[in-house]
C-alpha cells in the first residue's frame, strides 16, 4: 500500500530549498570577494529586494541601488507557488 502523505510531500519538494545557482548583485560579489566586508558568506552580505514589476519580476541591490536581474515575462503569465512549506524535523 502507498502512502499517499508521502507521494504529496515528495512532490512539494520544489518548495524547500532548491537553489543550486543563486543570483547575486554583481558589486556585493566583487565587494565580498575583495574581503572588504565582515560578512561570512555572500549570502549574509547581500541585500535584495525582489518582486514584480509591470513587465516581469526584478531583483534589486538594495546596498548599492542597482538591478540585479529583471526577468521579462511576454505574453505568458508564469506559474508562481506562494505557499510556505517547512521542512518536518
Ligand atoms: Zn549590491
């Protein structure tokens, strides 16, 4: 018998934490990089804002006030999940 409680976590998983290639503000990087900072990790140090905008969603360096990536979306409206979902400890 399958357990159906797990098939549903298993494909929820997209929504834990997946990033494998993050986006990150190309002057925090070099400002990291350049040991500049007192920040441990990049990660720490960046400072993002992200959302939508009346073509597509931006990502923006709040630290030194710069697009970081702005995805256009066309036509085609993306699927976007705003459901939280907590990993069971
Ligand atoms: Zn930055």
């Amino acid at each position: 018998m399958k357990d159906s409680s797990l098939d549903s976590k298993e494909k929820l998983d997209y929504l834990l934490y997946n990033i494998n290639k993050p986006i990150v503000c190309v002057k925090c990087a070099d400002e990291f990089s350049n040991s500049s900072t007192d920040y441990k990790s990049l990660q720490s140090y960046s400072n993002l804002d992200v959302g939508y905008t009346d073509l597509g969603l931006q990502i923006w360096c709040r630290r030194h006030e710069v697009n970081v990536c702005h995805l256009k979306f066309g036509d085609k409206q993306p699927e976007a999940d705003f459901r939280c979902l907590e990993k069971i400890k």
